[in-house]
C-alpha cells in the first residue's frame, strides 16, 4: 500500500525521522490528554512515501477500552494535527488517523497463551 524510498537515500532518512516524531508527539498528545481511564501507548506509525498520510497505530490496555480509545484520538485528530503543528517543524502536515496496532494485542495474547 504504501511505497517507501530507498533504504539509504536522503529522502528515507528524512521519512524515518518524520516517522518518529509523529509516534513521539502522538505519545505525548495521549499523555497530555486522554483522561487516564485507560492506558494508550503510540507504538509506531506508517507514513505514506509522499508524507501526506499518517496511521499511528496504538494499543489499549484493558482491551474492554478499546473502542473508546480509539473513538476518543480520531475524534481529536483535528486538536493533534494542531499539536504536531505548534510542535514540530514539519513543513506539510499529514492526514492523520489512529488504528489499533493488532500485532501487538497478537504478541499479549500468545504471552497468555504460553504461560497458561
């Protein structure tokens, strides 16, 4: 789906970086406001090779939270493009949207599996 640069060009590197700063701001936009009845942790984000679509995806704990979690960043994914905005200084601003990261949520699940 997405078609990524060459691995040791100028162009990848910048593209990893601005991969990281958006898993780093969103991480901290959760923390800064999401009303703690559930924990959410950015863990990565794919970023589209022309930087103009970004999915950060998360995972919630306790699972029960998840739709909520999810309901609650796309619902301000306005207010965090704002935040990358005052915060970084990314030229072009990426459509962004938030999805649970489900081979995370497959890694706890065989954790269970192999201590049970």
């Amino acid at each position: 789906m997405y078609d990524v640069p060459d691995k040791h060009s100028r162009e990848q590197r910048h593209h990893d970086r601005e991969t990281e700063l958006i898993t780093h701001l969103a991480a901290d936009f959760i923390a800064r406001h999401s009303n703690n009845t559930s924990l959410i942790t950015a863990l990565r984000t794919v970023l589209s090779s022309r930087g103009d679509y970004a999915t950060v995806f998360v995972s919630v704990f306790p699972d029960t939270m998840t739709k909520t979690a999810l309901e609650f960043l796309n619902r301000n994914v306005g207010e965090f493009r704002e935040y990358v905005k005052a915060n970084s200084r990314m030229r072009d601003l990426p459509r962004v949207e938030f999805a649970l990261d489900y081979g995370e949520e497959n890694r706890r699940r065989l954790d269970e599996l192999s201590k049970g």
